[in-house]
C-alpha cells in the first residue's frame, strides 16, 4: 500500500482536534523519552533541542497517519521545536504573556464550550453559497462567527442577504466589526441566549460538543421551512436532509437540515 494511503480515517466525532492533537503529544513524549532514556545515549539537557525535533517530527507524523486537519498537523510539528527555540532567544517573561492573552483573546470559545477558532473553507463557503434559496433579503446567522470571513464572503457574492453573527471571543468579535462594518451585525455574547426564530438560514461549525443541544434550540425556535446548516458536525441520532462532502482540508460535510 503506497504511504499516502496509509491514513487512519478516523477523526473521530466524539473527540474534538484539541484533544486528539493533546493525546498525539503525549504520545510523541512518551516515545522519545522511552527512546532517549532506553538508548542511554542522549543527555535530556544536552539535546534538548534534538529531543523537542524527534517529538514534533513524530507527532507531525501521527497527527499525518490520523487525518487530523492539516493545521493541527503544522502546529503539532512546530509546537514543540519552537517552544524550544523560543528559550533559546531568552525572551523576556512579558512576550510569553502577551501570547497567552492573545491565546485567550481569541480562543475564549475553546475554553468555555470547547469550541475552538477553526475557519470555513472556501469551498464550503462556495458550496453554502451555491445552495442558500435566492428569495432577496434572506435572514442569514452565523453562530461563533469567528473572523467573519463568511459573512464577508457571503456580503461580497449575496448583497441582498440580511447578515448577522454572533462570536464570544473578544479580539475576533472586534475584528470582525471591522471587517465588515456596517455590511453584517454582529454581536458580542454567547449564542445560546440568540433567538433562532428571527433567522431563515442558520450555519454553525462549531464542535461535536454543542450540537445536541444545538438541535433541540434550533427545533424549538427556528420557523418552520428555514434551513439549519452544520459544517461537519452531525447532530447524533438526527439524520440530515441533506449532506455535501467538501474535500476541503478539514474533510468537511456540509449537513443540511429543512426545519419542519
Ligand atoms: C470553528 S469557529 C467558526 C468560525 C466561522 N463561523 C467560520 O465558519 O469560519 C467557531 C467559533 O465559535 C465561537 N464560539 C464558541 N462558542 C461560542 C458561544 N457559546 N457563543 C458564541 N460564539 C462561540 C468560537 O470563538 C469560534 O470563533
């Protein structure tokens, strides 16, 4: 079997990237430090730098063999070799907290409800732009609107649509605010107190963890005949109407939902 087959479809639905790419760390650790430690060759302190290399070669590898999104593998490889790098340039102590409030900034919906940033793809918003009814002045809502770069999709191709957004964290609320002006609304504040009733297409690609309670919110508010759109993310048990494979990076589907 030729290596680039060799993958392990199994991006599981029940065990979000973050912590797949955690567990793919401590596995790299525990490999390298078996290894080092079996050889008694390598002095920790005197190879720290190879050691951190070893690691993020082979949890780029497994994140590679575990199709886990393509970013994850970037960040898995070079999480570690540039922590190390970093020491050796001996930054001072207030860089390493401005990157952690600038974590926290825009990763706030990864802290609260597991939700982290992770951006829609061009072709699943070219696919959503394909299928959205044409009827002028849709009701569109994006939940954990991230940068906005959907809705700013969606103003440039579809200025007729009426566009809103919701985003909890921050920095990527204030940036989408700028980024769209006056073109789109969107709020600061957490999507379960926004009235789904008001929308006539609903998108959200969120995480495995919210969508249950997503669904039963959505069936409760949102008016017969609108659409529920999901990027990836099933609502278990709940077959969709409809469902678009992407064969984008995040080997995304887009899963359709017509509300009765
Ligand atoms: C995967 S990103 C999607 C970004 C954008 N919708 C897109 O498709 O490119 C999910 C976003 O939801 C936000 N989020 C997570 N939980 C939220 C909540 N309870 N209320 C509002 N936004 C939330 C996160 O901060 C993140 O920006």
């Amino acid at each position: 079997m030729a290596v680039s087959n060799l993958k392990f479809p199994i991006s599981s639905p029940r065990l979000p990237p973050t912590l797949q790419a955690g567990l793919i760390h401590l596995l790299a650790w525990a490999l390298v430090l078996g290894l080092a430690s079996g050889a008694q060759q390598i002095e920790l302190d005197l190879n720290w730098r190879g050691l951190t290399l070893m690691q993020g070669l082979l949890a780029g590898s497994v994140s590679y063999f575990f199709a886990l999104p393509a970013w994850w593998l970037v960040i898995n490889l070079l999480f570690f070799p540039l922590l190390a790098q970093a020491q050796q340039w001996e930054l001072a102590p207030h860089w390493y907290l401005a990157g952690l409030a600038a974590l926290l900034l825009t990763q706030l919906g990864a802290v609260r409800n597991r939700v982290p940033l992770y951006l829609s793809s061009h072709r699943a918003k070219s696919e959503l732009l394909r299928l959205l009814p044409t009827s002028p002045g849709l009701r569109f809502l994006d939940i954990g609107s991230g940068t906005g770069g959907l809705l700013a999709f969606l103003a440039k191709n579809r200025p007729d649509l009426v566009l809103n957004g919701i985003e909890s964290a921050p920095a990527l609320w204030l940036l989408s605010r700028l980024r769209l002006g006056t073109r789109a609304s969107i709020a600061l504040g957490d999507l379960w107190h926004v009235d789904l009733s008001r929308y006539d297409v609903v998108y959200a690609f969120l995480s495995p963890e919210p969508m249950p309670r997503l669904w039963q919110k959505a069936k409760r508010e949102m008016p017969p005949g609108s659409l529920f759109v999901s990027n990836t993310f099933e609502v278990p048990g709940v077959k969709p109407d409809a469902s678009i494979e992407l064969h984008d990076l995040h080997r995304g589907r887009l899963l359709l939902w017509r509300m009765a």
